[in-house]
C-alpha cells in the first residue's frame, strides 16, 4: 500500500487495494468451495444469499435499534453488548432461515458441549 500511494497517489492506493482483495476473494472463493455445500456460481449461491441477507440485515437492525436505546453507556459496553445481542439475531435467523451450513455448525458445537 505505502509503496503504491507514495509513488502513484490515490490511484496507487486504490490499485493496492484492489489487487488485495481480489487475492482475499480468490482465497475465499477457493475455501467456500473445498469447505461448503453451496458451489460459487453454482445454483444453490442465490438461494445462500436469499437467505444470508435477510439474516444479516436483521442482525444489524437489532444491533443498531439497541445501540440506540442504551447512548449513556460507555462506548467499550455498548459495543459488546449491541455485538451480542446481533450475533444472537444473526444465530437465530440463519437457524430459521435453515441456511445449509448452520446444522453441522451445530451438531459440532453439540458435541463439544457433550449433549449430542
């Protein structure tokens, strides 16, 4: 990046960046194959997301409107609490939604816990 921005600017810069995350998504693109059900580019992909969003965007919802009701706690306190209980939200959309990853997700962590 320091390289990129010092000898071309901005453009340098957003050249860099660019560059990193298609290498990010390549990477990803190649652990989602190797370790998912759903294929890049395959047909189960929309249906992922057509799940995936809808929980994610209430997680935030959840995230926010709770941030919203608690401003005099400290910033530190607020966060992790607005994160949990998203995270909650997210767990519980996503398990309702019956996105394909969330049941072995679950039987691991079973088994970890000792009741499955």
């Amino acid at each position: 990046y320091g390289l990129a921005a010092d000898r071309w600017g901005a453009v340098g810069l957003a050249a860099a960046s660019s560059a990193t995350i298609s290498l990010y998504l390549g990477v990803l693109t190649l652990l989602l194959r190797r370790k998912s059900a759903v294929q890049p580019g395959g047909p189960g992909l929309l249906d992922a997301f057509g799940r995936l969003v809808p929980a994610l965007a209430l997680a935030v919802l959840a995230g926010e409107g709770l941030e919203r009701l608690l401003p005099e706690l400290p910033a530190l306190l607020r966060g992790g609490l607005t994160g949990a209980a998203a995270l909650v939200v997210y767990g519980i959309a996503v398990w309702a939604l019956r996105v394909p990853e969330v049941a072995p997700l679950l039987a691991k962590v079973r088994r970890r816990l000792g009741r499955g």
